[in-house]
C-alpha cells in the first residue's frame, strides 16, 4: 500500500472535512484548508505530493493564481483542479499553467481517487527521473 | 386605432401637400393672367387712343381745308363780284374740284338777306338775320357751325366767314356735304360693332353712329368725361356690354369725336387665353391631386408594414431576451444547487465509509442503512444530471470552430437513434444534400443540437410513424428541417417550447432542456431555429445556421 499526502483546499467546509475523513480513512494523508492563502502558508511550511484546488473561492485568492504561486514554491506537487461548469474555461487556462488536471464538481468519489493515484504515480516517475539527473548535485536543499 | 392614425396621417400629409402645391399654382396663374389682361386691355385702349387722334387729325384737316379755300376766295374777290351767280358759280365749282364736299355757297348781305345762292335748295332771299350762326360769325368773323335743321329741314352744317368791305359787311357762307362728312369720319370704324361718331359739348350727335340714331338726337355719353388730349372711357352700354370710348376734341373744343369699341369683342381673344390658362391649371391640379393621393398612399402603406415588420421584430427580441435572462437564471440556480449536491454526495459517501467499519457490521439494520444512502446517491446523481444539463445550457462557451460537414453531422445522429428506431416502427428518413458546404462551426454542438431535435421527433410519434429530414442550401445560410407525423404540439405550448424546464412530457421522462439549450446553441451560432406544428399532425422544425466559410489552412 503505497501513501501520499494530499492538500484539499475548498472554501465549502462541510465539503472539505468529509473528503478529509474520507481520504484518510483510505490511509492517505490528507489535510483541509479553506481558503488559497491558507493553503499557500501550509505549503511553505511542509511540502505535499498533491494539492487539490477550488478554483473558485469566493474572496481571497483567485484559484489560477494560487496554482501559479504553488508551481512557484513547489513545481514537483501535483495540482488537481475543482472546478464548476462556469469556470471550464478557467481550469484549461490552468493546465497550461501546470495542473495535473480538473475535475468538474460534483464529483464522483471513485473518480477523484483515480484522480490522486495518477497523479501521485506521476509525480512519483518524475521524481525518480529529477532523481537521476540529481545525483550529481545532491546536497541543494531547493532546486 | 393604429388603421385611424395612418388615416389621420394620411389625411394630413395630402391635405398640406396639396395646400403648399396649389396656393402657388393657383396665385401665380392668377398674377400672370391679371398681368396679361391689363397689358392687352393697354394694348387695346393704346389702339383705340391712337385711331382717335389720327383721326381727329384729318377731320381737323377737312375743315382747315374747306375754310381755307372758302377765306382765299373771300380774300380774293369782292361783294359785287360774287353776288354775280355766273361768278358765284364758278367759284363753287373750282372749290369743289380743289377740295370737295360743299353741297352749296351762298353770299349774305349785313342785313341777313341771302343775296345769291348756288346749291340744290330754294333758299334766295331767306333772311338769316335771327339764325343763331348769323350772329357768331359777325362776331368771330369766320364760323364753323354745329348741325343743325336750319331752312332746309336737313341736318347740316355750315361754313361762314366775314367780310369788310369800306361800307357794308357781307358773309360768304358754304355748307358741307354731310355724306362726305360722315364717310371721313365713319372711316374710324373698325371690327364688326366699332363706332366713330362726333357729339357736340352739349351731347347732340353731329354724325350718324353705325347703328340707329338720329342726328341732332342726344347722346347719352357725357361729354364732360372727356379731357384734354385723347381721353379713353369704359362703359356699359344697356346689354351689358362693355365698351371702350376714345373721345378727342376737335373744332376749338366744340366737337368730341368718339371712337367706340366692344371691349368684349376685342376680348374674345383674352377669355380664350383665359380659357386655356383655366383648363391648365384645372389639369394640373388634377394631376397634383391623383399623384399626392397615390404617392401618399403608397408612402403610408409602406411606414405601415415596415412598421408591422418592426413590431414583429420586437416581439421577437423581447421573446429571445426573456429566453436568455431564463438560461441566466438557470445557471445562477444550478449553481447554487451544485454546492450543496456536492457536500451532500460526500457525506453519503462518508457515511457508507463507516458502514464498513466492524462496528457496525451486526447492526440489525445495515441492511436498510445502505439501502437508503444507496438511494440518496442514485437520486444526487439524478439532480446532478439535471444541473449538468443546466449548466450546459448556460454556458457561454465560444463554438469551437472546426470544418463541420453538416450531412455527416446528420447522419451520425440518426445512426445514434436507429435501434430504438426501429424497435418503435418509426423510420428517419434523410437523404445526404450534395450541395451542403462545409462550414466552420462547433461539431458537438451542432450534433447536440440535431440530437435533441430528433429525440422529441422520436417521443412524439412514439410508435409508428415517419421523421422526414431534407437540407438547402440558400446563399448565406444553410436550413435543415426535421419533420415528424407525431402528435405535434399544442397551440398554447408553441410559444413556450424553448423556455428551460419547459416539456410536455411526463415528469421524470425529460428535464425541458434539450430544446431550450438547442436554442441557445444556434442563437449564439447567429442562427435561428423555429418549429411549426398542428396538433395531431405533427411538428416542423426549421434549424438555420449561417454559412462561414473554413479558413483555409
């Protein structure tokens, strides 16, 4: 059983906790925040495989932009799109950015699990190649 | 109301039109006439005023002439002389060869005796002595008399001058032949009812007028209008008619000759003028008349459709733009909807996580409990394809453009619809049109939009029945139709059918989108779409999509 960690950010709470129960009743370790800025703050402090992003949150941060500072500070984490039907647009402007991919909401459970498994196996493959271009260099705590 | 108003308008635009055409018309014909009248009736009293003075001129010349000859010959011989007849006669006869116009000439002595006498009359030894004439010309010395009787009982006039001689006077006395008088002046007549004639001050006339009259009769005409110079006067005469007097005084002011003329006669020619000018101006009104009514009317019918035309439109932009402000409000619902589903999918999902869990397995109930969260999540999915829907209907997503080939579009769709077809006895019918172009249009879109066409065609026929779909091309844009013999919709319903959750069909069976996003497809493809349908007979719907030529690549 392989484990990765997940940051869920979702401004509709009752939404965010149940995935969270959710995802770590499947052993995965996963954390809520409910707004872009938070979830940026828990980024600088401890790195995730895989983020999961609204992109629309009423307030604060516009999805688009936290993905952009995310691919800043963290380029190997993998970011996965909510998205409504309205902002369809937005979430292809977000995979040019670098997002994994989008997910439109409501979304089904077993679809999101996919989802993360890919994702994970993705960021898993490239680290192994950024792991072997790296040997060289180990000893730099940031790239 | 609105049929009144174009009448009224109607009637306001001709009534000033013709207002504004004929005032002008109407005062300039008038000026040019009035112009043209007064300019020949100058013309005509400048005619008559000149005959008159030509005239006056060679009467006056007739009697300078006559008394001329009649003084030589006083001048030239004695009393004794002439009172010889055989001499008197001679003289008469060489004054009647040299000018002519003297019926007779006679020699009268101071006492008024009638010495001798040469003429047709018995009038030697007449005393002239109490004659009015008599005593004028001793006092002035030569005399032309007026007409009068005199001895003879004829009119006449007269002659007579005086003479001194170292102990008597005498009087040398002629008198004009009034024929030739008369002739002289009558040659002043002219057209078929002109008049010359000579009245003296007092308005006796002193010449024969060409119809009627009796010399010496009194004229009505009153002299005293007459001025200096040649005067012309205007007058009724007692039938009405209007007649133009030229009157100039001749003889020392003592004789007025009068050149009269019909007016009306020389008229003629101006009433003919007149006439023509009438007739002119009548056709010309007429035909000011006939072209404002008809160009009005034509102007008024044509404001009146487009009018009708605009109010069409109209109602059509109101109609798609309530269209368009439901689509927004289904989004903005679907939306809000959306959340909720979310959280509401996850929590029953959550839940079945912990049903798996041993605590609960020997729940007596785990049964039921899965059961329910089984169905909350069938019916979450059921709302989420409803929103899914609504959101698609609102999206305002540009096409995608892509060459889109609108037969294949066609066909693919029967093709998605042929198994349930057929189980249903319903046959689609669509033969390929080889002059559809390809267009630059969004593929899934348009496939959309024939899909749902064909699944209403499909629902309302039901069992048994035929979908007839044909394609044209027209110059700009490509029309596709889809006709089916289904039950057709009813009259009430028709206007309502592109609304979003609109449906006839039974609840459950369909969500009233399909028609309402097709719609919306088109609309923002520039496109229209349109349905024609006679309950019990079947539906027509008429798709129009605009013809965009493909870049070239």
């Amino acid at each position: 059983m392989f484990t990765f960690s997940v940051l869920i950010a979702d401004d509709e709470t009752d939404f965010l906790e149940t995935i969270v129960n959710r995802l770590q009743k499947r052993k995965i370790e996963a954390t809520g925040v409910s707004s872009g800025e938070a979830a940026l703050e828990l980024i600088k402090v401890k790195p995730f495989d895989i983020v999961l992003l609204d992109v629309k949150m009423p307030g604060g941060m516009d999805g688009i932009e936290v993905l952009r500072e995310i691919k800043k500070l963290q380029p190997l984490t993998e970011v996965i799109l909510l998205t409504g039907h309205a902002s369809v647009e937005t979430s292809i402007e977000g995979l040019k950015l670098g997002a994994f991919d989008y997910l439109l909401k409501p979304v089904k459970f077993a679809e999101l699990l996919e989802k993360l498994v890919a994702a994970f196996e993705n960021k898993a493959s490239q680290e192994q190649k950024i792991r072997g271009a790296k040997i060289k260099e180990i000893g730099r705590p940031h790239s | 109301m609105k049929r009144r108003l174009y009448a009224n308008l109607q009637r306001k635009i001709i009534f000033v039109t013709l207002l504004v055409s004929f005032i002008p018309l109407i005062f300039l014909s008038v000026t040019i006439y009035y112009q043209f009248a007064q300019m020949f009736k100058g013309k005509i009293e400048e005619q008559i005023s000149y005959r008159a003075r030509v005239q006056s001129n060679s009467i006056e010349l007739f009697l300078k002439e006559r008394t001329a000859i009649l003084l030589a010959m006083a001048d030239a011989y004695t009393f004794d002389y002439l009172s010889d007849k055989n001499n008197l006669e001679k003289i008469f006869r060489i004054m009647n060869n040299r000018v002519g116009g003297f019926i007779d000439l006679g020699l009268i002595d101071s006492s008024g005796k009638h010495v001798t006498y040469i003429g047709p009359y018995k009038l030697l030894n007449v005393n002239y002595y109490s004659e009015p004439w008599f005593h004028e010309v001793e006092s002035k010395g030569v005399y032309v008399s007026d007409v009068f009787m005199g001895y003879r009982r004829v009119p006449h006039f007269i002659i007579a001058l005086q003479r001194q001689e170292t102990n008597k006077s005498w009087i040398l006395r002629a008198t004009i032949d009034s024929d030739v008088f008369e002739t002289l002046v009558r040659t002043a007549q002219v057209g078929k009812t002109g008049d010359a004639f000579i009245v003296n001050k007092a308005g006796f006339y002193q010449t024969r007028m060409r119809f009627g009259n009796e010399i010496l009769s009194k004229s009505n005409l009153n002299p005293t209008i007459f001025g200096e110079g040649t005067t012309v006067q205007e007058k009724m005469n007692a039938e009405g008619r209007k007649i133009l007097y030229a009157g100039r005084w001749l003889k020392n002011n003592n004789w007025l000759l009068v050149i009269s003329q019909d007016a009306t006669e020389e008229m003629t020619r101006l009433f003919k003028t007149k006439q023509m000018e009438i007739i002119i101006v009548t056709a010309g009104c007429l035909m000011i008349i006939f072209t404002t009514i008809f160009t009005t009317r034509m102007t008024i019918r044509r404001l009146e459709n487009s009018d009708r035309k605009m109010n069409e439109l109209n109602a059509q932009l109101v109609h798609s733009d309530k269209l368009a402000a439901l689509g927004k409000m289904a989004a903005g619902v679907a939306h809000e909807i959306n959340n909720p589903l979310a959280v509401i999918a996850e929590k029953t999902g959550w839940m079945e996580d912990l049903l798996t869990e041993e605590e609960f397995q020997n729940s007596q109930n785990l049964g039921e409990y899965k059961k329910s969260l089984h169905k909350i999540e069938e019916h979450v999915e059921r709302a989420r394809k409803v929103i899914h829907g609504m959101l698609g209907f609102a999206r305002r997503m540009e096409p995608h453009l892509e060459d889109v080939d609108i037969n294949k579009v066609i066909n693919e769709t029967i093709s998605f619809l042929e198994s349930y077809a057929r189980t249903n006895n319903i046959s689609i019918i669509y033969d390929s049109n080889p002059d559809l172009p390809i267009i630059a249009s969004d593929h899934s879109q348009i496939q959309q939009v024939f899909l749902n066409l064909l699944t209403n065609a499909v629902d309302a026929i039901g069992k048994d029945g035929t979908i007839n779909i044909s394609s044209k091309r027209h110059d700009l844009e490509i029309s596709v139709i889809v006709k089916d013999n289904g039950q057709g919709i009813p009259k009430e319903y028709q206007s309502r059918i592109f609304e979003p959750f609109f449906t006839t069909k039974k609840s459950g069976k369909g969500t009233g989108l399909g028609l309402s996003v097709s719609y919306n497809i088109v609309r923002n493809m520039g496109g229209t779409i349109t349905l024609e349908s006679e309950e019990g007979k079947g539906t027509i719907f008429t798709v129009k999509l605009p013809v965009v030529v493909p870049e070239k690549k």
